[in-house]
C-alpha cells in the first residue's frame, strides 16, 4: 500500500461474542462475511478480523477456538475482497493459518511479546507487520500501573519491537507502528500520547492510531453511544492533523468523510 498520500481507513470486524463495542453481532460466520463485504462498500483501505476480545476483563482463547471463528470468514472474504486483510493476532500459529487463508497483515498487539515465533512467520509469509504498544502479560494487559512519562515508554516499546522484527528479517517497508491508545494506560496517558503523535515520526515507520470508541473517551464527555461515536470523531481528525497515516475503526463510512476532508485541510 501507499500511505501518505491519503490516510488510510481500517474497518475492524470482531468475529468474538465478547468484544467491548460490538460483541456477537458478528460471531455468526454470515454475518460478519457481510459485514466485511460491507466495510469495504463503505471505503475501508483495509479489513481488520479479531477472533479473540482483548478488552479489560477478557480471558484468553486456546489457538485452534481462534482459528475457528476466523479462518472461514477470512477464507470467504479473501476471494470477493479487493483491499488487504488483517488478522488481529498475538498468536504466531493463528497468524500463520490466517495468512495461508488469505490475509496480508498481522496485526499484533503485544508488538511481538507474547509469541517469539511471530516476527519470523511474517517473514516468510512475506506479510504486513503492525507493531502495537501494550504493556504486562496478555492476563495483565489493563492491570498496569501509571506511566511517568507515557510518550518515552510507548517511544521505547516501539522501538524495541521494531528491532525485533527487523533482527528477524521483517523488511522495513512491511512494518507499521501503533501506540497503543488505551492498552495499559489511564486516559490521562491516552490523552498525552495522542497529543504527541508528531513525537513517534522519529521511529520514522508509518503510525496507525486506535482510539475507537474506547473508554478513555468517556472520560472526557457524557455517558452514551452517541457521546462515543463523536468523540471518536474528534480523535480521529486530530490524529490526522498530526499526520497518522492509517486510523481503526468501527464506523467506516462517517470516518472515510471526516479522513478525505482532514486529509484536504493538512495538504
């Protein structure tokens, strides 16, 4: 993909019953090869399937339960879809399968702490690499204590998952990087990354921000789904301005229209 000259939209579909926004709305096989088809209709650049919850208070899933709830979805959109997808994995096995069935993209949110085959099935599956900030073990993901500096931690977590990939051979061009909005950090440090976006260009990879619908955000404005989905908006036109190539969301289709307008006033 070229990234740059537009910002990117990646549609999530959460194939889990349990997921904090849209769970079991499409754990049903049917329904989230729909929606998958659906997001693309609606100017997604990139599919993102999840096949296990990662929200506070979620359990971990053995491999092969992952696996069944996404490799038919992935195996069926594969073939109708034009734009890339991604598997939304920690698990190398997981990412392997999903990539034999089509996908083009891990998308790890351990920045490969948790599996220390992943970076090496990247590379030879010749995929797409994003390297997420998160802290503690997949148990203790949201259990984290304050960050003092939360830019210089998020800094040093990235660049440290960076060098992993690259000691294994991940190409340069097949790495992007995300802070981690919300994953083992308190709104208040949610708040100051976002707002030092511009700092993480150093690590000179593309930047992917995820900031939807999550609970940080509640902390700034009223409790409803309305109040969510425009303070969601605001984060993510203030992501563009900093210059974020690739914004994940839930709501594709009001993002694709706030992406082309912010991308107009930033160029």
């Amino acid at each position: 993909m070229e990234l740059g000259e537009r910002t990117a939209v990646m549609g999530i579909l959460n194939v889990t019953p349990d997921s904090f926004s849209d769970g079991g709305r499409y754990f049903d096989p049917e329904q989230a090869i729909a929606r998958g088809r659906e997001i693309e209709q609606e100017g997604a650049d990139i599919l993102d399937i999840g096949g296990e919850s990662t929200r506070p208070g979620s359990d971990p899933i053995p491999d092969d339960e992952e696996l069944q709830r996404v490799l038919p979805v992935i195996e069926a959109l594969a073939r109708v879809l034009k734009i890339p997808i991604s598997i939304d994995t920690y698990r190398a096995k997981v990412a392997e399968k999903a990539l034999e069935a089509g996908a083009q993209v891990v998308n790890d949110i351990s920045g490969l702490r948790f599996d220390d085959n992943m970076a090496s099935t990247v590379r030879k599956a010749g995929a797409g690499l994003i390297l997420m900030h998160s802290r503690g073990s997949r148990e203790t993901l949201h259990k984290q204590p304050r960050m003092d500096d939360p830019v210089k931690d998020v800094f040093d977590g990235l660049a440290s998952s960076v060098y992993i990939a690259r000691a294994a051979g991940v190409p340069e061009r097949a790495i992007a990087i995300d802070p981690g909005i919300g994953f083992g950090k308190a709104a208040a440090a949610s708040l100051k990354v976002l707002k030092s976006l511009n700092e993480f260009s150093k690590l000179r990879y593309p930047l992917l921000v995820g900031t939807s619908r999550k609970s940080f955000i509640r902390s700034l404005t009223q409790e409803s789904s309305e109040a969510h989905v425009w303070g969601t908006a605001a984060t993510v036109v203030a992501a563009i301005m900093k210059g974020v190539h690739i914004v994940r969301v839930h709501d594709v289709r009001q993002t694709r229209v706030l992406a082309d307008v912010s991308d107009r006033l930033t160029c």
